[in-house]
C-alpha cells in the first residue's frame, strides 16, 4: 500500500515543505527532491524522517487527493506521478538505476 505523507521544515512552518511517497510493506520510498528539481528515490532519508521522534509533529499523512495538491505547491508545478509511474520509481531505484521521467520534469 502507498503512503503519502506531507512534512513542514519545522513547527512554526506553517505550511508543507515537501511531500514523501512510500510503499510501507516494501520499504521503498520516493520525495520531491528540491535541489534536482525532480522526484528521487531515498528511502533511507525517508525513514530517518519519519521514524525520528523529534519529527513527529512534523508530518502527517494524506490521501493521495491531498498529495497531489501538495506536490504542486512543494513541486513547483510539478504533479505527483501516477501509480503506475511511482511503482516503476521504486523497481528503478532497487535497482540503482535511473528514475524515470515524470510528468512535469
């Protein structure tokens, strides 16, 4: 199952800074990567992230209508991949190969 979770910078940011998709069961994980301007597959930064207590206030999770709304503010236009795109995100980036092209990049 896909999980998207939305994160602020810190608590006082009030609104999303960036956007997490992961596939909880698998451990693979994509982000907004805001340097590249482009979707990145990092599940380790992913799970720091997450599983850091400090962080907890720091992120919730959506549905994907959220997340896809969200990936136009933190994207810069960017839209969120469709499922399809994310799975074939994630079996590249096992892979250590190159992440596909998305809509939007």
């Amino acid at each position: 199952m896909t999980y998207y979770a939305i994160y602020r910078d810190d608590e006082r940011t009030e609104g999303p800074a960036g956007l997490f998709v992961m596939d909880a069961g698998t451990g693979q994980a994509i982000l907004w990567d805001h340097r590249n301007r482009a979707w990145a597959y990092d599940p380790g930064l992913v799970v720091r992230f997450l599983n850091d207590y400090r962080k907890f206030d720091r992120y919730e999770t959506v549905d994907r209508a959220a997340a896809q709304s969200v990936a136009r503010i933190v994207a810069g236009g960017a839209s969120l991949p469709d499922e399809e795109a994310i799975l074939a995100m994630f079996a590249a980036g096992a892979r250590g190969g190159r992440l596909p092209p998305t809509e939007g990049q």
